[in-house]
C-alpha cells in the first residue's frame, strides 16, 4: 500500500476519485433533466395562461406525488426524501406558472386598453 501526502491510501484516493467522477456525471445529468423538465412546465405554463386555468392543478400533483414515492420505494430511496425534491420541484413550477399567467394578464389587459 501506498500513502500520498494527504496520508489516505493511494488505492483508496483512486476509489474516491472513481466514485467522485460518477457523481460528478450524475448531477450533470440531473441538472439536464430538470432543465427539460422545465422547458415542458414552461409550455403547461403558457397553455394554462392562454385558457385561462389556474397555476396549480392539486388532483395531479397528488397523483404525482403518490407515483414518485412508489418510483423511490422500487428504487430503493428513501420516499420521504423523493416527495420533498418533488414537492420543492412542483413549488417552483407554480411559481413559474403564476409569473406566466400574470403576464399574459398584463398584456391582455394592455391590448383591451389601448384605443
């Protein structure tokens, strides 16, 4: 066994810079699929506005909900853990939603006041 300076292992520095750079790969892949996630909520966002249907849509958050705890359990992570990511991830999604919808408000009610 090797020791570098840091007086961890050599083999075991290898290990954890193995690991690491998978990790590394993962939460670049997270970051995209939230990114896409995003750009499809963006389009809800903008459909609801357009007919006018509230930002929150409870019925299918629930379902959502229930579907990724079940997801977690057969994953093996903790379920708890997946419904806070989801309902953090859903928060924001109506954050964006509310934004939207103001805005298509704003510039309807600019189009019917002007002239």
């Amino acid at each position: 066994m090797t020791t570098s300076d840091t007086g961890i292992d050599d083999s075991v520095r290898a290990e954890l810079n193995r690991l690491r750079e998978s990790i590394d790969n993962i939460d670049a892949a997270v970051v995209h699929m939230l990114a896409e996630r995003f750009k499809c909520t963006q389009q809800v966002g903008f459909l609801k506005a357009e007919h006018h249907l509230p930002p929150a849509d409870p019925a299918r958050e629930g379902r959502q909900i229930t579907r990724l705890r079940e997801l977690a359990e057969s994953a093996r992570l903790d379920p708890a853990f997946a419904e806070k990511l989801l309902n953090f991830i859903i928060a924001e999604v109506i954050r964006h939603h509310e934004t939207i919808a103001t805005e298509a408000r704003d510039a309807d009610d600019g189009e019917t006041s002007v002239g």
